[in-house]
C-alpha cells in the first residue's frame, strides 16, 4: 500500500474516534474487560459508574427532546429584489419539565452561513427564533430547513430533528413608480390619426374597497366581507385605450455584468408598472431566456404576470436571431414601443425596425458611461426618437421620469 493511501486510511480512523458516543462505548468495553480479566474491586467500580453515567446521559437527552414541537412563520407578502426576509421559528414545549439548551442550527442555503441560535424553554411554554436576511435577489429560492438538536450535559447522546417544508421563494424585480413616463405614441386608427385616451371601465376586478351608499349590492364582495367584517365592493380596472409594447431584450448579454442586467429588468419593471398603472394595454416580450410574449396586460392582475416572468429571465448569449429574423420580428410590433436593451451597437437599428410598425419608439440603453453610448443615444435622436440611458450611477425613478412629446 502507498505511503499516502496509508496515511489518509489512518486520518479517517482517526477522525471515527472523534465521536464521544464511540469513545465512551470504547471505555467502557475496556473497563468491563479489564475488570471481568481481574476482578479488581477499583475497576468493577469504575464500569459502573461510567455505565451509569451513560444511562443518565441517555434518559436525559430523550427527556429534553420528546414534546418539542416546531413550526415556521415567513412573511407572505409579495417580496421584491432588495426586500428584507423575516423568517420565525417558534418551538413550543409540551412537557411541564423545562429544557434548558435547546440549539437551533440553520444549515447552509445558497451563500448563507450556517447560524447558529440557542434557546432556553420552560415548562409548556415557549421561544421563537428569528432570521433576517436582507438584500434578497431576484429570482426562485430555496427555504431550508431549521435543525434542533438538544443533547446531554456531556454531548454523548445528541438527537435532532428537523423543521420546515423547504418549499421556495419566488423574488420579484423591483418595479418603481415613474412619475412623467407614459407610452411613446398612442396607437393609430386606419385613418392614420392618433386617438384620443378615453378611460372606459374593464370586466377585471382589480381590488376591493368599503362600501359607500349608491353602491350596487350585486360588486359586493363576500369573502372580504366576511374576513373583514364589513361590506366590501369590488372595483375595476379601467383602459385608457392606449396600447404600449415594452421589449426586454437580453439576447445578447450573456457577457454584461451582472448588475447591468439586473438593471435592464428593474428598468422594464418599472416601465410596465408605470404603464399598467396609466390604465394602458400594455404587450411585454422578453428577448432573453426564456423567450416570452405576454399580451393584453392590464390592472394588478397583468403586473403580477410580468413580474413573475421577468423573476425568471436571465440574458441569452447563445442562438442568437440572425439580423434579417431579427429585423422582421421587430418590425412585426405594432404601436408605440419601448426598448430597453443592452445592445448598444445594434441600438439605432433595432428603433429603426420598430418604427416600422407604425408607433412611436423610445430606446432605453443600459450600460455603463461610455462613448459607444453617447454615439448610439445621438443616432436614435437624429432620426425623431427619444432615448434614455440607464446606468448604475443614476437612480432609474430618476433616469426615465423625463416625459416627452409623442411622436
């Protein structure tokens, strides 16, 4: 046997005899040996004892953790990229004798460290144990579970047990309110004449409200009513008439920094939720992966369904359109449009392509400063067209709030 294979074959031994409950099992094997083999009175004595003491540990281990119950309580509100997560375990005694030490480990769940709690219990009372993690990202994750362990005064005996379903948690991206933005141009009759807004309610009940005297008893809405104890209503979104079409293009990010396409989404959330809040019918397609069209957005409804798409997207470096597919999809959208893309190059092209539906385009570039970006912002506003640029360095409520005249 090699000299390596060896010495690692003696480490692992070496590490088994690590475990208290097998060195006290060993001395206690020893001493009943020794004593059987002597019949020493010292030795005999000894067994004894240790046997005893082991006995002890076992009852006591057993005792501090029968009766003891867990479970979870997280925040069930929608949480969005940057939130803080507030996660409580609340462990509750069912025996009248207290538990002194009870430890609550959080095993490793994406980049968290492992923490570590300790708790003390009283007779059929109660502890609650509380996690805050704060800066969540976007995207699905993973809720693990809680470890209690409870062990004897001399850690021979632990016993564990686990809590939590580890289910997942979906983060939204942030979406901001911005104040001035609406959509680049109204849609466009056959005459060719743009139309007038007119706000006109929808079939879709959007929230709920008190009920004021006038109002029909036919909206009331019962399962509110009975939660809260009052007559609630129910009321509708409305429709402006105005269309918009927000394009998400990440085709062609898979090398962008990371903070760069997290921007461009926050940035298309936002937009949307602007959009949507307007009253506007607002079409997102997501240049990305994975490719998605969502169409007839309108009220909290539709926010609801971008924002879980875009929780989901991630930039698309591979298979790209060829540019003549490419052209011909974005010609294909009709109306006003906005483009958030990370494609400085292909910028002015891509507004070019969507003018060609018939609506006004606005272009939204998310890069770092940069002279490429200046290039590409004074190309798209030659030809009639309003663009933005993006950047960490700016606050996005504060980089597409400017409005601009319809085109």
């Amino acid at each position: 046997m090699p000299p390596m294979q060896r010495t690692r074959r003696i480490a692992g031994g070496l590490r088994v005899l690590r475990s208290p409950l097998l060195l006290s099992l060993i001395l206690l094997l020893a001493l009943f040996t020794v004593a059987g083999a002597t019949h020493f009175w010292l030795v005999v004595r000894a067994f004894y004892l240790v046997a005893l003491l082991l006995g002890m540990a076992a009852v006591w281990t057993v005792l501090q953790h029968v009766g003891l119950q867990g479970s979870w309580q997280r925040d069930a509100g929608r949480l969005m990229a940057g939130d803080l997560l507030v996660e409580r375990l609340v462990l509750r005694n069912r025996m009248p004798w207290p538990k002194p030490i009870v430890e609550v480990q959080r095993p490793r769940s994406g980049d968290r460290e492992v923490m570590y709690r300790t708790v003390a219990l009283p007779g059929r009372g109660e502890a609650t144990v509380e996690w805050r993690t704060a800066g969540l990202t976007r995207g699905r994750h993973a809720l693990g579970t809680a470890v209690v362990r409870t062990w004897d005064p001399f850690g021979i005996f632990p016993l564990t047990s686990r809590h939590g379903e580890g289910r997942e948690l979906l983060v939204l991206p942030k979406a901001e309110l911005l104040p001035g933005f609406r959509a680049p141009a109204r849609q466009r009759g056959a005459d060719g004449r743009s139309r007038r807004p007119s706000i006109a309610p929808t079939p879709i009940a959007g929230s709920v409200r008190p009920y004021a005297l006038g109002d029909d008893r036919r909206l009331v809405h019962w399962p509110h009513t009975l939660r809260r104890g009052e007559l609630m209503v129910k009321t509708f979104d409305t429709e402006t008439g105005e269309t918009a079409n927000v394009i998400l293009d990440l085709s062609d990010a898979g090398e962008a920094p990371g903070e760069i396409v997290e921007l461009a989404v926050e940035a298309a959330a936002s937009i949307v939720r602007t959009l949507i809040g307007k009253g506007a019918l607002v079409s997102l397609r997501i240049l990305g992966e994975p490719e998605s069209l969502l169409e007839r957005l309108l009220g909290r409804a539709g926010l609801d369904r971008a924002l879980e798409v875009l929780a989901l997207v991630r930039p698309k470096s591979a298979s790209k359109p060829t540019p003549v597919r490419r052209g011909r999809l974005l010609a294909s959208v009709k109306g006003g449009c906005v483009l958030v893309t990370t494609r400085i190059a292909t910028a002015a092209s891509d507004a070019a392509d969507l003018a060609a539906g018939g609506g006004g385009v606005a272009v939204v570039l998310v890069a770092q400063p940069a002279g490429d970006v200046d290039g590409a912002r004074a190309a798209i506003e030659m030809r009639g067209r309003h663009a933005y640029h993006v950047h960490p360095q700016m606050p996005i409520i504060e980089a597409l709030s400017a409005p601009w005249a319809t085109r």
